[in-house]
C-alpha cells in the first residue's frame, strides 16, 4: 500500500510541476480575500494564506494590492456559504469596479460533510457574487456590481494526522473540485501531493501539526509551506522569478524579468548592479527574531528548493570557491560550476531580497493583527485593522434588510475598509518595490597572476 501511494504521489507532483501558465494574471490593482475555516494567519490555522499573499505582491509590485482574510474557526462550508460568504465577502467583491478580485475558498471537515453535499455547497459558494444568501437565509441575485474582474479559486483541505492521512479528506475535497471544474474555476488540491509526506512523518513520529490530539489536521509551518509550494505548482506560477546571466571573458549580459548594469571584471572580482521586475515570497526560517521555521519542508520535499528561481549565471567563470556578496554582505559561497551552471539566490537568508519578502510578510501578518515574529500572538490590543473591519461587518450585517448590495455601501463598513485599504497601500505597496542592488562575485583566496606569486 505504502508502494501504491509512493507511485501516485510521485504522478501527481510531475502533474503539479507541469503547468504552462500562471493562472492568476493580474493586470490592474487588485484584492484578495480569504473566505475559509480556521484562522489561516495563526500557526493553530493553516497559515498559509499569508505566503499566497506575498508571492502575489512582490510578483506585481506596479500595482496595488489590497488583501482580506475573513476565515472562521470552526466554520463549516454551509456556515460559510450561508453567513460568512454575504457578510464578510460582499465587501470586498463590491471593489470589482476598480480592482481585480481573487477569492480563496476551502473544502472544510468542519461539518463532517461528504463528497455529495460538499459539491452543491461549494457550487453555491463558487456562484457569488452572482448569487448570494441574504440575512434571512434566502439565496438571490440582487448583485448590481461588475462580476467579470472576479477571480475564484478552491483549495482542497490538507491531510491530518493519522497512519494514512485520512483518505476521506480527498474524497470530500473532491466534490469542491468537481463544482469548480463545473463552473471554469481552478482547484488546488494539497491532500494528493502531501498525503505521503504526512503518512511518512506521522509512523517516524516527525510531528508536522499543531497539539497532541488523534487527528489534528491543522499543519505547522513546514506542512504549511509545503501547501504554498503545491499550490504555486498548480497555479502555474511562473518560477523563473528572474535570470541574470553574466560572462566572465567579455561584458555580454542577458536578462529575464530584470536589468543589470555596471558591470565590470578586474582579476578575480566580477561586480554589477542588478535591479530586478519581482522577487520570489520570503518565509520563517527561525532567525532573525523568527520564532517559527518553515525550512524543514525541503527536508520533506527537496523538490521545493527550487520553487522559485532568483538566479545569477556567470558563463565561463574558473573552478574554484568564491564570495557571493550583496549590496557588501556575503550571502554564499557558490563553486565555479555552480555560477557557470546559474545560482539560485532564493535561499540566501540573508540577502536584502530575502529581508524584503520578510518585511512585506511581516506587514501582511500586523493586518490580521497577529506578532509577526510568532504568527501566534497578537500585535496590538484590541481590535485591529482586519478585526475592527470584521466586528463592523457582523453589527451591520446582523440589521441588514435591504439585501446584499445595500449592505455594502454602509459608510462604516466601506469606512473600515478603507482603513485596511490604506494599510496596504501605504505599508505593503512600497514595500513590494524594487530597488538597484550591487554585487561582487570573488573567487577565494584570490587567483594571483604569476607575476604576483
């Protein structure tokens, strides 16, 4: 049996890693919103919503990015469907004149529901803004804003924390992606790829979830970044985050997705300044102040190292060792043959890059006013931002008689949601932009002329 999944996780990850295109094209500014179980910004929830988040800001730094999360813990999808989908999404689907709209909705245990009715509840879901459930439990279509800039997406649920990582999670997962394929949306499915990994650690005692319970099924941050990477996977998203190639015997330079300029070789110490179009999503690495760890998800699937390519390619250039620096702070130490073969500077912790995607993560962790050093605790008393907004919804929400679009245009809710609209564009949109970075490859000890020996 163990045989038999090995085989099929090995189809599903070639599957994964061969999509052609990024599903998700933005174009204009846009919104994202998270409409699903359990508190995906708290490491007792999923988590991972706040990485799908980055590798969208930091991939589209000329536009705007507004970002929402509106999960519940312990909802169910009929909960969702005929409650949290009105109150909470309404809102942000209402910005569809002016934004790109992308929602993230999840198949959920909670409910113990099984393929069938998590079919037609998720189909209902997939249908809004179009269709809707007002306060009284009525669904209708009462929605006058633009629906051709919506973009949705269901995610399959994660596998939780048996000997077999629970089959039957695959199995209702799958009925949420039957009503996405039925009505053109995409479907990512996490049990499939992961479900081997989760089986493995689970008999190795390798404990990749939160607690102590029979069955949790609420990951820890390396299973959570495993789901980010399968997700990117699926989604098509484009890896090859920029490619600098450099020649060690002549000044010729070709680029993707940047510009380098400056370039110059004396000796053993090439240099050039680089100023890319993006830059790949950062994550918890456990320094830095970082209390969580991400990094153990390429012990458990080594493939993910190479998720996103920031790569630096220096043809011809001699065998040897040599300091990789940035901006005047050695971030590797690549051999020959690695530069001559293209370094991917993805993984280099400390490099400005790297310190970047942390700080735009960092932000989009205080909108859901969680300490972003813990992803656990919170960041200011009170309610904040994200959770003042959501305490405004439900109080408009809980007198609302007049239908769903009605609701939307409530100065105090629209009022919120220009304080977290605000937050975005002035702390995580200037975070996402590039700026020009100098680098210097030497090779170590130096490679002396004879005449200097």
């Amino acid at each position: 049996m163990k045989h038999f999944r090995y085989i099929r996780f090995c189809l599903v990850f070639l599957a994964l890693t061969s999509s052609a295109a990024d599903w998700i094209s933005v174009t204009t500014n846009f919104c994202t919103h998270q409409l699903q179980d359990s508190f995906d910004f708290s490491q007792f929830g999923n988590g991972d919503g706040c990485f799908r988040e980055e590798q969208l800001a930091l991939y589209n730094p000329t536009h705007y990015g507004r970002f929402f999360c509106n999960s519940h813990s312990g909802a169910g999808n009929f909960l969702m469907l005929t409650n949290d989908d009105s109150m909470y999404g309404s809102i942000v689907w209402s910005m569809s004149s002016s934004n790109q709209v992308i929602t993230w909705f999840t198949t959920s245990d909670n409910g113990g529901v099984g393929s069938n009715d998590m079919y037609a509840q998720t189909f209902q879901q997939l249908e809004a803004p179009t269709m809707l459930y007002d306060r009284f439990g009525n669904f209708t279509n009462d929605w006058t804003f633009p629906t051709n800039t919506v973009q949705h997406i269901m995610l399959g649920d994660y596998p939780q924390w048996v000997s077999d990582a629970r089959p039957g999670v695959l199995a209702y997962s799958l009925g949420g992606s039957n009503a996405a394929s039925a009505q053109g949306w995409h479907f990512a499915d996490r049990w499939s790829p992961l479900a081997l990994i989760v089986s493995n650690a689970f008999a190795a005692g390798d404990h990749l979830f939160q607690g102590t319970g029979v069955s949790e099924d609420h990951p820890r941050f390396p299973l959570q970044f495993c789901g980010s990477c399968t997700y990117w996977q699926q989604e098509g998203v484009d890896t090859n985050t920029f490619t600098a190639t450099l020649d060690w015997n002549s000044s010729s330079v070709t680029t993707n997705h940047c510009t380098v300029s400056g370039y110059s070789r004396v000796g053993s110490a090439l240099t050039f300044s680089l100023l890319a179009d993006r830059q790949a999503p950062s994550f918890d690495t456990g320094m830095g102040g970082f209390t969580n760890d991400c990094r153990h998800a390429f012990d458990l699937i080594p493939q993910f190292t190479n998720t996103f390519m920031e790569v630096v390619q220096v043809l011809n250039a001699p065998d040897g060792t040599y300091n990789l620096a940035m901006d005047g702070t050695v971030i590797a130490t690549p051999t020959g043959a690695q530069l001559r073969a293209g370094y991917n500077l993805w993984l280099c912790y400390n490099s400005a890059l790297f310190q970047q995607g942390l700080q735009v993560l960092s932000y989009l962790r205080i909108l859901r006013n969680i300490n972003p050093m813990d992803a656990s605790s919170t960041y200011t008393n009170g309610n904040y931002l994200m959770g003042d907004l959501r305490s405004n919804e439900a109080a408009v929400w809980s007198t609302n008689t007049l239908g769903n679009t009605f609701y939307t245009t409530q100065t105090i809710v629209s009022n919120k949601a220009q304080v977290v609209i605000n937050f975005c564009d002035t702390m995580i949109h200037p975070a996402v932009q590039q700026t020009n970075h100098t680098f210097s490859i030497t090779s170590f000890p130096p490679r002396y002329a004879p005449f200097h020996r």
